[in-house]
C-alpha cells in the first residue's frame, strides 16, 4: 500500500510552475467579501506563508512591502478601506501621534481598532456584521436601511454618492488623493467621494413627483405615495407644492396663502415654507413638515 502511495504521489505532484501559479490565482482571488476581519487576515497570511515558501516573494523587500500595503486595502469592503484611508490612527502607541498606516499590518490594525470601536460604542442590541460595520437598530428592533450599493446608511441607493463618484470615473483619484492629503468628504467623513457627490447623487436620481401628486418617480424606480402624503388628495385640493408656487387655492395667485394673509388651511401657523416646487420635504421624506 506504501508503494502505491509513493507512486500516486509521483504521478500528482504538480510541478514548481504550476504551484506558483496556483499561489499567484489564490492571492489575487482573495478578497474580504463577506468575511470577518479575523477570518480575512487569517486566508491572507496564510497565503502569504505559502507564497514565502514558495520563494514568489520576499516579504522584507521595500518594493514588495509596499505592494502588500495596496493589496491588503484593496481586498478590505469599500467600506472599511475608506474609513482606514480617511483617519490617522495609534499605531505607535496611545502616547504617541496618531497617522496613516504604512504596511499591510498597520493596516491590518488600523481595521481591528475601527470595528473594536464600533464594538465599544454600539447599544446592547445592535450587532457588529460581517463586514465588521455597526448595525444600530431602529425602534422596532429592525436594521436601519442601508444603500445597497455601498453598503452605508444615510442616504438611499439611488441616491449613493459612492455611486456617482464610480460614475463619473472619479472614485480611484479620489481614494488615492484621500490617502496623500488626508482630504475626505465634508459631508459624511468618506474617503470615495466628496461633497459635490451628494449633490450629484440626488440630481442623478432624478426625483419627480407625478402631476397628480400620487407618484414619487426616480431613474429605476418609484413609490405610490399615500393619500395623505399626496400633493394633491385627488379630488383637486391644494398641493403643499403649490404653496411656495403661487397656485395654492385661496390665495389669489399670491404664492399659496389664504386669503388675508392666513397659512393654507392644516398648515403649522408657526413656521413659513420656505421650500415650494423643489421642497426635499415632500421629494425625500415623502411628507410636507407644515
């Protein structure tokens, strides 16, 4: 039985080129996915091990050091390379300045400090995923939505500025310039993107509300809006987007207002609208707030 163990073995064992080429496929495949942080690091130094043993690299080379850096942040979720390229971080020691990481290992520990934190902060009800992000829970004990796109809450997924910034070609530069100078989003604190995205997400929405008021539209979707949350109820009340338009039913063509002056009729006498056709009120949060 040896023998023909010993004869197997000859007639499987595949040579140098295809065990390095193997090795290259397995390495470039790997990738964080839906693993854990611990389960991740775990398949890459391992593969790195077998790499070393196979004499493809030598890890203590500058060159190759500074590779692993840029593979190790590319193989992380979008999510925690951002937050890893926008922040400084301790690693030399709570007493010592805080900075960017420079090895894969600094990276590797800048992420283990991100979802400890997060583990730290959390509720007693939340939960940490897979992809090492916080879940925070809503009343009812639900997952707040998150964009299906990036992953991140927010902001909805046709609006993701994550998405806009892929788009338009952008999100690579963005990354690599957020890594050089530290620059991130004002908005949201990312590092794929920036202010002006947001504002291009929502215009690439393209949101409309239908002229009976009963349909709130985007590219690749749309929702029936309730009755009560209608610009018009369908039998030819006035719209709250007719409040700041001038077409408001008793106001005389005088930009919404009852006659004399008066708020339109439901309306909160406390506040003014100051939002009329374009109001994000009823655009995003489906409701007029007066």
């Amino acid at each position: 039985m040896d023998e023909v163990r010993e004869k197997l073995k000859k007639a499987i064992m595949e040579t140098s080129f295809q065990r390095d080429d193997r090795l290259d496929k397995e390495f470039e495949a790997l990738s964080m996915a839906r693993m854990t942080h611990v389960e991740f690091r775990s398949l890459w130094e391992e593969k790195l091990d077998e790499m070393e043993d196979a004499e493809i690299m030598e890890l203590s080379l500058p060159s190759t050091v500074k590779m692993l850096h840029r593979k190790y942040l590319s193989k992380l979720t979008d999510e925690l390379r951002s937050t890893v390229l926008s922040k400084v971080w301790p690693l030399d020691g709570e007493q010592m300045p805080s900075r960017k990481p420079a090895t894969w290992e600094e990276v590797a520990q800048a992420v283990d400090y991100e979802i400890g934190s997060r583990a730290d902060a959390k509720a007693p009800k939340d939960t940490i995923n897979v992809f090492g992000e916080a879940e925070r829970g809503t009343a009812g004990g639900a997952a707040a939505a998150r964009c299906k796109d990036c992953g991140r809450g927010g902001h909805l997924t046709e609006s993701c500025p994550q998405t806009a910034a892929k788009r338009r070609g952008e999100l690579e530069s963005l990354l690599a310039d957020s890594e050089r100078t530290g620059r991130t989003c004002t908005v949201c604190g990312q590092a794929d993107h920036r202010e002006i995205h947001h504002r291009l997400a929502n215009s690439d929405a393209n949101y409309t509300v239908g002229q009976d008021g009963s349909k709130l539209s985007w590219n690749g979707g749309g929702v029936t809006l309730p009755k009560g949350q209608r610009g018009r109820d369908g039998t030819g009340g006035a719209s709250p987007l007719d409040a700041g338009a001038g077409g408001g039913r008793g106001g005389g063509g005088g930009g919404g207002k009852a006659k004399g002056g008066a708020r339109p009729k439901g309306a909160n006498s406390e506040l003014k609208c100051n939002e009329g056709i374009k109001c994000r009120f009823l655009l995003f949060e489906r409701g007029c707030k007066y």
